[in-house]
C-alpha cells in the first residue's frame, strides 16, 4: 500500500506498560509498519512506572487543555522513539505519552478510584488533540479495547468540526471480549457526552449505564479482532459477552487477523534469557534448557520423563479449572515433571502450591510473573499446556512452537487457527488439541501427547513442524496494511 499515516492509540505498549498481548501487540505491529515505511505515532498515558523506568524523554506539547463536564484537566506530551527499531530507519515508530498527574500517577495501570471513564477518555480526547496540534492528519486512528472506544465517536461529534480529519478513519480492535468498559449513564456529563446520548446504545441507557466497547463497535469504521476463529464465536451467544447482536450486525466490517510474534524477542537461537540457545539443525541445548530449568527448581532430571510448562494469568479464562480432576491422577501414574509460571485468582493458586506440596518431585510453582522465567520455561519444556475456556488469541502456543515445545490447547479462538493436530500417521500437524471444555476431553489430549512422546521420531518431527511455523509481524502485518488501505480507499 501507499505510505500511511497510522495513529495508534492503547492504554498498554511494551515495554514500558504490559498487563497481557495488547501491548506486544501494539510494539510488534508498529515496528513493523514503521520498518516499512509508514508514519506510526503511538499514544499511552504516562503512568507512574513509565516515570520511573523510561530514559529521557523529550516534551513535544505542554498544557493540552482538556475540559471534561466543567471540569479543566491540563496534558502534557512527551515523546520517545519506540524501542527495537533498526538504527537507520528513515521514520521510526514514536511513542506520544500523555501526561496528567491526576488521572496517571498512580501505582497500578488501571485503578480502582471510580475514574476509569475519564482517564480513558482523556486518552483518546488527547491523542486526537495532539494530532491537532501536530497538524497531523492521521489516515487512520486505530483504537485498541474499551479504554479507546469513544474515540470514533468523540471524533464524528466532539470533533466533527475539524476539517483536519475529514478523512480520517477508524479502526477497532478487540483484544478481549469480556471487558467492556461499563459505566452508569451518570458518567455521561462529566464525559461531555450528554449532547451526544442519541447516539449511543439507548437499550444500555434504558438501563442506566454506557458501554464503552459497545460504543467503538457501533461507531468505527472497521473493527478487527485477534483470530479469524474469534471473529465468528464472538457473534454467538456462548462468546459474545452480551455484544453478539450487534457484532452479527456489522459483520460487513469484522476481520478476523492473528497476532503476530515478535521473533527478535522470542527465537530459541537468539535468546538471551535462555542458558542454552539451539535451532532446528541443533536441538541440543532443547535438552540442556529442560536440565537448567529442573535443577533450578530441584527437581530430578530424567530425559524419559516429559516436562509439562504452564505460563498464564490464572484466571477463569484460562480453564485451569479443569485440572484438580485429572493432575493428581496424571502425576501418579506418569513421570512427568509440571512447572507452573502464574498469578491470579486465589483458588488457583491455592491449587497450584498445594500441587507442589503433594508431589514435591514433580511439580515447581512460581507465584507471580518473571519474564526471563517464561523465557526459560518455553525453552525447557517438552509440552505447554493452555485448556482456555476462551482465547482470542494467545501468543505463548506460538512461542512454544518456534522453541520446539509442543502445544496442549484447547480448540477455540487464536488455538484453533495456530495450532494443527498432530497426526504420528502422516507426521503432518503441531500440537494437540480437544474440543469439549471438560476435564476428561483434557486428560484424553495429554494422553495422545505423552503416546508421541514414547516415539521419538515422530517426536522430533512434531518438533520439527513447530519450529517451521511463521508467525511473524513480517507475515501478519501486511493483513492490516490490505485493511488500512482498503479504508483509506473509500473515501
């Protein structure tokens, strides 16, 4: 396509923010379209640890005005080039963080003090206010999640005036379903919304609250989301959350696009998080890594007995709660060794610590997030367990396939269209997968995985296929530049 200009607007971009995928996303898609040549300028709140841990940073805008319901809120802008550019880049990637105390001085990324709505909406009020001061005139405002979903709105009303934008369009993509961003309609004065009521969701409002999601759904331009499996069961009941109708209604406009892996980050030859690097030629350090990893938790190293690695929030979501019924049974008559990587709700990690406890030489437990532990763990385990409920994505099954490390997934979402089932007959297939979400669907999957894992040549073939999967930004990213340019195209 033609040379664009994309404003990319998220309330995470790594590494200086990350809670989950959106913000690899946002990196990894934006280095890509900068590295061949279009104009990308990211915008992100200044956050509190983004203070404390970025470099130097350069001012671009100071006392951005923003009046929200009588109340004035004054944003400065900061910039940075986005991190991991090649060096002679003509046009790199550059990252607009705006900067008012109030809203985005606090210890966490999303906050519990009732103001979520505004400091969301400062967010994408900012950005646009910033494009104005730039005199830039963004071909399209690519929105991410409920945090940016006024933005096609704001940008019709608030901002409708502004010739500047008159051919601007806008894109959403929805990262995760299940959060919408749900307000009481008493949000709507102090948003500057109150005029602009016709033109939201009036059944919501029926009900006393605005949904911000609902709202971007309805009024952007084109939406995406992060599978082409995704983009189909979020029309139905069972995975729209409630937004099925609508999404059935605008499917005109609905794009499914895999994420894309940040290959510099995440390649078992390059990695340096990992003791031991190896490729496909070279599988020796797979071993190596499986032994670093074990010692390292002590538990016993046995080269017959697989290693099963889990790196997850460990939410419902997840589907771990599948596992009390079939663990224990799978550790007591296999030798296989568990290590899990992990935070979330209690119950589970209750679970997971009295896992560890039980079977103190077979499972390992780490409470919390480590990246270079996830890093390692890819690179040490045999197999990599993901039983989602739901998965609008996922990138840990693709990094597990370029290290050689066999996916277990559910199939559903981003697994279904990353993963393909193994068959020892044709040596064809990368992981395994199973369709019921009950624990014996489970268990009868890491079955078949460990029948393979007793063959060893069709093991290494099942590496092997893995290995040679691509799912680089190089290989997505020119599905978003066909998206950009067919809207553009309109008119």
């Amino acid at each position: 396509m033609t040379t664009a200009r994309i404003c990319f607007v998220s309330s995470e971009i790594a590494p200086f923010a990350k809670t989950g995928g959106l913000a690899d996303v946002a990196t990894g898609l934006s280095r890509y379209l900068a590295s061949v040549g279009h104009d990308v300028r990211l915008f992100m709140p200044l956050y509190r640890r983004v203070r404390q841990s970025v470099g130097e940073l350069k001012r671009a805008y100071q006392g951005i005005r923003l009046t929200f319901g009588g109340r004035e809120l004054s944003v400065d802008v900061w910039t940075t080039p986005l991190p991991g550019q090649g060096a002679a880049l003509e046009t790199p990637a550059q990252v607009f963080f705006l900067d008012c105390p109030e809203l985005f001085d606090r210890p966490d990324i999303y906050s519990d003090q009732g103001d979520e709505h505004l400091r969301f909406a400062a967010l994408t009020r900012g950005a646009i206010e910033s494009c104005q001061r730039m005199q830039w005139a963004p071909h399209v405002f690519h929105c991410n999640d409920w945090h940016t979903g006024l933005l096609p709105l704001y940008l019709r009303t608030t901002y409708g005036w502004d010739r500047l934008f008159s051919s601007s369009k806008t894109l959403l993509t929805i990262h995760n379903i299940g959060y919408q961003g749900t307000f009481a309609t008493s949000v709507l004065q102090e948003l500057g919304l109150m005029e602009q009521r016709r033109h939201l969701a009036q059944d919501d409002l029926d009900h006393g609250h605005v949904n911000f999601l609902k709202t971007g759904i309805m009024h952007a331009d084109a939406l995406t989301t992060v599978s082409r499996t995704y983009a189909r069961e979020i029309q139905t009941a069972e995975f729209g959350m409630g937004l099925e109708e609508l999404l059935r209604r605008r499917s005109g406009v609905l794009h499914g696009i895999v994420n894309g892996v940040d290959y510099g980050d995440w390649d078992p030859a390059a990695d340096p998080l990992i003791l031991h690097p190896y490729t496909a030629d070279d599988l020796s350090g797979k071993a190596a890594n499986t032994r670093e990893l074990l010692e390292a938790f002590e538990l016993p190293y046995d080269s017959t007995a697989p290693v099963i690695g889990i790196v997850s929030r460990l939410t419902g979501q997840k589907g771990f709660e599948l596992l009390p019924d079939i663990l224990p049974v799978l550790l007591h008559k296999h030798d296989v060794r568990l290590v899990v990587l992990g935070s979330g709700e209690s119950d589970m990690e209750k679970y997971f610590q009295w896992l560890r406890d039980t079977y103190p030489q077979k499972v390992a437990n780490y409470r919390g997030y480590n990246n270079e532990l996830a890093h390692r763990i890819e690179a040490g385990a045999d197999m990599f367990l993901m039983p989602s409920r739901y998965e609008p994505c996922g990138l840990n099954q693709m990094y597990s396939l370029r290290y050689g490390t066999v996916p277990i997934v559910r199939r559903t979402g981003g697994l279904a269209d990353t993963v393909e089932a193994f068959d020892p007959a044709t040596g064809r297939g990368t992981g395994f997968l199973f369709d019921a979400f009950d624990s014996a669907a489970l268990l009868q999957a890491i079955r078949r995985a460990l029948a393979v894992w007793s063959m060893p040549t069709a093991w290494r073939r099942l590496m092997l296929n893995g290995m040679g999967q691509d799912f680089s930004w190089e290989h997505q990213g020119p599905l978003y530049e066909r998206l950009y340019d067919g809207l553009t195209a309109r008119g």
